[in-house]
C-alpha cells in the first residue's frame, strides 16, 4: 500500500524547509492593483485573505519568480490569482497593441484618401473577440467544485472586470450555451473534463485562444477515468497554451511518471510535508470487533457520532472562542453503493445523514449540501446513546453527518468539518492523505477516526498512526 505515490527524498525537504518564509500580505507579490484590490475589498469574508502556504511559492513561481517563500501544495487558488493578472496584463498589451494598428490605420487612410467630393471613409476595424474563445481553462473533478471556484472567480470579477464561465452537468443546455457563448466574450472558463471535452469535440476553436490550463485535483483528472478527457482538452489548448498548473495533495506514482514522460521539464513545488497528515489532525482507532459493537460496524459507527455529538462543543481557534453551533462530520465508505446504506442506518440511530457520491441525483446532491453546511437548529432534548435507541424516536441535535466516497468529497466545503470517521480502512496511502485531510482545515484542528473490523489491516492503520505522530509522509 505505501508504494502507491510518489517518494521526495527527505534531503530535498530539508532543503526546502530551509527556505520557508513567512509572507503575510499579497502586497509582496508583483501582481496587478487591481487584482491585489479585488483580494482586499471584494473578498472581505474570505478566511484566506492572507497568503496561504500553497499561494506564498506557487504564485511568485507562477509570476516567474524564484520560489523562496513558504511552501505547501499548489491550489487552485494559488493559480487563480496570477492567471487573472496574466488575462489583465494580456488584456492592456493587446488594448495597446490594438490602439497602434488602429493609428497605423487611420494614418494610412488619411494619406491615401482621394481629394474629390466622392471620397468615402472605410469602415472602422472590427476587434471584437470570438465570444466562445476564452484565454484559460480551470479543470476540476466535480460540479461542486466547478461551483465553488466560479463563486471566487466571481468575487474576484466584480473589482478586476473579466468574464468567467462556470458550467458543469448540473447546468441545462441553455445556461451552458449563454455562458459560453456570451454576447460579451468570455476570459475563463471553470469546467469538468468530461463536459468540456464534448462541447470541444463539436466546437474544435473554443480552446484555439487558451493561453493558461490549471488542472485542480490533477491526481483524480490524470487517473483511468478522467484521463482521455484530459488529456483531449490539453492537446487542443497545446498550440497556443502558455502555462500549464497541475494542482494535487499527492503526487501518485502513474501521475509522476506520466508527467516524467510528457512534460520531464515541468517545474515541481512541493512542501516538507507532501504526502504527510498535519500534525494538528488526530487520529483514534476503535476496534469493531469487541464490546459492545462485536463486530457490527453500523453501529460502531452511529455510537462514535453520538459520542462526539453529546460531548462539549468544538471552538474554533481562527474565529473565536465561540464554541460551533452545529458539528459537521464525514463518514468515509470504500464504495459508493454503501453510503445509502450508511447513512439509511444512521438516520435509524436518530442522526442528521444524507449520502452524497457522483451518481446522486442533482437535486438531492443539492439538498444534502444545504443541509450539510446549513445551521443547524437548537433542539432541547437529551440524547441518548444508539446501542438504546433501536426505535431512532430520540433525534442527536446540532450534528449533521454526510456519507460519502474519496470522490464524492472532493467538492464538499470541510473547512467547518472538525471531525471525519472512517468507516472502511482505506485501500491506499492516497485515500488516507485525502480523507483525513478534509479535516484540520485552514489552522484548525481535527480528528481521524478508523473503524477498524474483520478482515481489516490494523497493521497498516498502526502504521500510519505512527507516523502521523511523528509528522512523517505516508510512503
């Protein structure tokens, strides 16, 4: 299992490390005012208005810069920024470029305009761009996450003044269609791989003008099931593309080598802690096979939510000492067929779940997600433990619960999430990194938990607690 990602040597994080510096203002990145402006007044509630990790080296790297700052995974954020700057800038070479040809013009007419009463001024110089060509092209794995960035995107556009075009499977024909070919052009577009795909294969000039590819979640969009929607898009946008940005917690192996094979120059940034679990995040093991569970992992796992139900409520360390009004957790499941079933037996327990995974009907996702990330409402009756309530008449207040795969959580808001229960053992390091890292979030703290069963390897979930407790990557 631990052979799965990809190994940085600790030698080359040491050397990193060594580098590590502390930025606290954007103002230290040469990006445009305008873009620097829309980070200060147009995301005033933004928990990341400081630099994070991932954004203090990807930036200056992605501006050209020597990347000396303070390291962490590239984000789609991280990208999102210099790519705005790049359109801006782009935008005032062409304007003044345009402005040139246009003099140009206009003096060449002048000297060729004939002196007689039939002369006739030409007509002026159309400039107006291919609506359905825009500059760049985020890719991401999820219609959640295509609504999250475009909502940032958004945010950004209000100060900075481009056009962005979120449009995932969630959207009808008609929305994607006004979105895309806005009578006003388009600068980015915020997509699934698979969608764009076929709405290239049928429009072949839409990626004509593409000059920067940010691929969010790369680890997911270069695996078997994303890969030739992928990799379709990249090679039409390759003749006239400028910055490819790869953005990915883990580097797994097939992902190094296919990177080593079609692009052995590209620039990697990676962070001491690549493939590690923040040292913030616990991890606690309960084992399913003693009392009182005796092998029943349903209700081992409606218990431990319970449990972290009824005990004092969580504070959250960036906002406040306010304790949080309503704990959000997430149950992992290896398979997707389980978290119906999951989530149908805790709700049976008195529990707040829904399942949530990539088959979900739309609408439901919809619903779930509000009801994840909704407030919950006060509810004065005492709880009592699940081992008691087989009838589920007595409700677990404040507590809302989604069930869901490694997949299905991708486009999941966790930064309130302070707890994630395992339910299977994942089958690989890749799964650990991923699901224990939907805790823990922005500085906060967070608690693993992993039930462990029949048939279980207790031996790899012991080692991967080892390490976490020694702030060692997973490899």
């Amino acid at each position: 299992m631990q052979k799965t990602l990809h190994e940085v040597p600790y030698g080359s994080r040491a050397a990193i490390k060594r580098k590590i510096e502390q930025i606290d203002s954007f103002d230290a990145f040469p990006l445009a005012d305008k873009v620097k402006e829309a980070i200060k007044d147009a995301l005033p509630g933004l928990e990341y208005r400081n630099p994070t990790p991932a954004q203090a080296i990807a930036i200056p790297a992605i501006l050209g810069q020597d990347a000396k700052k303070r390291t962490r995974h590239p984000s789609t954020k991280a990208g999102l920024l210099p790519t705005v700057d790049a359109i801006k800038r782009e935008e005032a070479a062409d304007a003044e470029q345009q402005a040139r040809e246009e003099a140009e013009e206009a003096a060449k007419r002048e000297l060729e305009k004939r002196d007689d009463m039939f002369a006739l001024e030409p007509p002026p110089l159309n400039k107006a761009t291919d609506p359905a060509r825009p500059r760049a092209v985020i890719l991401v794995p999820s219609a959640e996450l295509v609504a999250q960035v475009g909502a940032v995107a958004k945010s950004l556009s209000h100060t900075v003044k481009f056009r962005a075009a979120p449009i995932s499977a969630k959207n009808t024909a008609t929305v994607i269609r006004s979105r895309l070919f806005n009578e006003n052009g388009v600068d980015i577009i915020i997509s699934t791989a698979p969608l764009l795909a076929s709405i290239a294969e049928s429009n072949p000039n839409i990626l004509s003008r593409v000059t920067h590819l940010i691929v969010d979640e790369a680890d997911s969009l270069f695996d078997r099931s994303f890969k030739p929607s992928t990799t379709e898009i990249l090679e039409r946008a390759t003749p006239s593309l400028k910055k490819l940005i790869l953005c990915s917690a883990t580097i797994p192996r097939y992902l190094d080598k296919y990177l080593a094979a079609r692009y052995p120059d590209m620039k990697r940034l990676v962070t001491p802690n690549l493939h590690a679990i923040p040292r913030r995040v616990q991890l606690g093991v309960v084992d399913v096979n003693k009392d009182p569970y005796r092998g029943n992992k349903m209700l081992a796992c409606a218990d431990t939510i319970w449990q972290i139900g009824k005990a004092s409520g969580d504070y959250d360390p960036v906002e406040g000492r306010e304790p949080l009004q309503t704990k959000r957790i997430l149950v992992f499941v290896n398979e997707r067929e389980d978290t119906d079933e999951v989530a149908q037996y805790l709700v049976k327990k008195g529990i707040d779940a829904v399942a949530f995974h990539r088959d979900t009907d739309p609408g439901r996702q919809a619903k779930a997600l509000a009801s994840f990330t909704g407030t919950g409402k006060e509810d004065d009756k005492q709880p009592e433990s699940p081992s008691s309530n087989s009838t589920g008449k007595c409700r677990l207040p404040n507590t809302k619960v989604i069930v869901t795969t490694d997949l299905g959580s991708r486009g999941i808001d966790t930064v309130a999430v302070r707890h994630v229960i395992l339910y299977d053992v994942p089958h690989t390091t890749i799964d650990f990194i991923h699901r224990l890292g939907r805790t823990g979030r922005m500085g906060r703290r967070g608690r693993g938990i992993v039930l462990v069963g029949a048939g279980d390897r207790a031996d790899v979930v012991k080692e991967v607690k080892d390490a976490m407790y020694r702030g060692e990557a997973l490899i």
